[in-house]
C-alpha cells in the first residue's frame, strides 16, 4: 500500500513540509519502473486519522490477496455438460497463484467407503442435531452426511500440500445420489460456515468467488443460483417491503440447501424435490435427503463473480444490495433480493458477459473490498450494476 502523509498545520510549512503530493507522484514513477501493482487508495493522502482509516480498509483488501495466493482448490468429477456454464479454463487459476488438484469421482467415492464406520461418525452426528434442533426432519441421513463430512475434512488435511488454505468444487448430481445415497447440501453449508466453501456442479470459479467474498467479510457466504424472477401479484402485495425498488430490481436467489444455517430465518433437514420425482418418484424421499432449506434472512448482501471466459481473460461483477423480509413461497434455500438496477445489470453484465447463472453472496456490503482486492489481483474488467443515468457500453439509449 502507497500513501502519502499530508501537511499537518499552516505554521510548520518551512521546516515541516512534507511534499504529500510530490512525494507520491515519484513513487507513483517507480512503481511504474518496477512493474508492481500496490494498493493506492482513491485519494492517498491523508492526515493520521484518515491515513489509518485507508489502512483498515487495506487489512480487508490484503486478507483477499493474500489468501487467494495461498489458495489450492480441490475439484471432484468432470464439470457437467449440462451446466456448461460453470466450465471455464483453469490457466488464469495459476496466473492468480492458486493450486488446483482435479480428481475423480471414483477418488471421492473411494474416501467416502474407507470412512465407513469411521467412530468419528457419531459425534458429527450429534453436532449436526444439537444444529438442526427441531428442523432436524430426517435425522436417518445424518450418519451418511456425517461420513462425507469426515471425509472431505480429511482430503483437506491430507493434500493440501503446502498452501495454507482449501476449498472445494464437486460433481453433486445425477449419479451422486444413486451411488453415495444422499444429497451432499448440507455438509456443503456446514464447510462453508467453517470459512471452507464447497460448490456444487464443480463449479471452481463458483467456489474461489465464495472463497473471495468470506475472506472480505469474515463471515460464512454461500453460492446461490441468480435464478427467478418475483411474480407480479407477490410484488403487488408486499410494495410496503419492497420500498422503492421496481419489480424489475428483483429476482429469488435459490440453491438446492447448501446456504449456511446461521444465514437462515429458520431451516430444516429436508430432500431435493426435483432430484426426487426424478430418482425416486412414487416414494418416501431416501437418496435424495440432505438439504438445508428455508428462507434466507432478510439483510445486506453483496453479490460476486471472478470468472475465466474461453480466451483465459479473467472478469468479475460486484453489486450491493439486500435480502427483503418476504416469503419466497418455493422450496430450496431461498430468499427475495433486492439490488438497484437489476434488469440492466442483468442484461449488460450477466448476459452480456456470459458470466455463469452462479453468484457467490456475502452477507454484508463489502462492494469497495472486491473491487479493490479485484485491481490489485490484476482482474481488470470489473462490473457493477451501473445507475439510471449511467449507461452500458451496448446499451440502447432510446428508452
């Protein structure tokens, strides 16, 4: 970090100048001469007051930069054609610093059976109840979910090598049900409240953008679907919530139950709705228990993406917003968003920079952190849901 310390007092000018802006712009040239990237703050000068304030922003920026380059991600099974989206070259991973160690399915199923009546089991399983509490609504599953979480935890410890952090990118369907005989939703959410994000699909990029967003807050983020739009007669009978946001500001955030408990108004142990009509219709829910569902709770959020396009150039998205106290009315870990200018963010952002239908969420809004910690990460195309007055590149200026 580079900044400059400004002139205290008009009565110490001859013998306590400091040359602030003087003394910056030379360093500004041999930063430039040395080809470095610091973090220079929007205006980098300031008295010791403002000077600490900058720094107490910089520990956020730093903690991203730092534990992004000390980052290895383990991936398990091929990402899935059908969600092509979350497929995107792992060369720019490298160029970030980060290690990646891709596996198989079979790996993961192999250290799943040799955790089999792991004694371990049934002390995660308490944990998992003491949680759940009276959601707690299939408790049969837990021992399953238990030995998963054994064993990732152990993969963890045992071949993160030398980088200091891990996180996770795993195949969690179709066959993952069949074979492991759950659904891994929960263990995904109890990962993520530990600080070790685990996203579904093999979505890498989904889970570093987890990462990046826990590492700005301190706090357990999830990874979401950007994924409906909020119906008209919802958004007739709820305008006293909706305040100033236009219909067109909101959409449902939803995944199939891997957001963290403490992020929920009040979540249950239930199974995957569409997995079960599909796997084991006509009977009682079995392989398709393990969700963690509920509505998410109303409060700030900051949604955000870094993503490889096909060229191996890295992009990113951020934008603050918040969750609005009104019942999604559907199944899954859900809740109502609400971010100002949505649509056209969503058209010329998402849309038009082809980012995946995944977005990581932290809850808080740490919009300045991200975009920070983006430039000093050398992410150069750095979206955000741009103002009324604020046109896109490609948008139509005749309304």
């Amino acid at each position: 970090m580079f900044v400059a310390a400004a002139e205290e007092t008009q009565e110490n000018l001859f013998d306590g100048r400091g040359d602030a802006y003087c003394g910056m712009l030379n360093a500004s040239y041999n930063i430039g001469l040395r080809k470095l990237n610091p973090y220079i703050p929007e205006y980098p000068v300031g008295d010791s007051s403002e000077v600490a304030s900058m720094i107490a922003h910089f520990v956020d920026v730093a903690r991203v930069v730092i534990g992004v380059k000390n980052l290895k991600i383990f991936s398990f099974g091929p990402r899935p054609q059908d969600f092509l989206a979350c497929n995107a070259p792992i060369k720019p991973l490298y160029d970030l610093g980060i290690e990646i160690m891709e596996n198989s399915e079979l790996d993961l199923f192999e250290a799943f059976n040799n955790h089999k009546d792991d004694p371990r089991i049934p002390e995660i399983v308490k944990q998992m109840q003491d949680e759940l509490d009276t959601g707690n609504k299939h408790p049969g599953i837990l021992p399953k979910l238990a030995q998963y979480e054994l064993t990732l935890m152990d993969w963890y410890e045992k071949y993160r090598g030398s980088c200091k952090f891990a996180i996770f990118a795993n195949k969690c369907w179709p066959a993952f049900q069949t074979q492991f005989g759950f659904v891994p939703c929960y263990v995904n959410a109890r990962l993520a409240s530990r600080g070790i994000p685990v996203a579904c699909e093999v979505d890498i990029y989904g889970a570093l953008s987890e990462y990046i967003v826990t590492l700005a807050t301190q706090l357990p983020a999830t990874i979401l679907d950007i994924n409906n739009t909020v119906p008209k007669d919802m958004y007739e009978a709820n305008k006293d919530k909706f305040k100033d946001y236009k219909l067109t500001d909101l959409f449902m955030g939803f995944h199939c139950g891997n957001t963290p408990i403490c992020h929920m108004k009040y979540a249950e142990m239930r199974y995957q709705l569409i997995m079960h009509r599909l796997l084991e219709p006509d009977k009682e829910p079995d392989i398709t228990r393990g969700t963690l569902e509920g509505t998410i709770k109303p409060g700030e959020i900051t949604i955000f993406r870094l993503q490889s396009t096909a060229d191996c150039l890295l992009r990113s998205y951020v934008a603050q917003g918040e969750v609005i106290d009104v019942d999604p009315r559907s199944f899954g870990g859900i809740g109502v968003f609400a971010i100002k200018e949505m649509g056209r963010f969503y058209r010329y952002v998402l849309i038009q920079k082809r980012f995946p239908h995944h977005t990581a969420v932290a809850f808080k809004h740490v919009g300045k952190v991200l975009f920070d910690a983006m430039k000093m990460l050398c992410v150069d195309d750095i979206s955000f849901n741009q103002p009324a007055d604020m046109l896109y590149k490609d948008e139509n200026p005749f309304k």
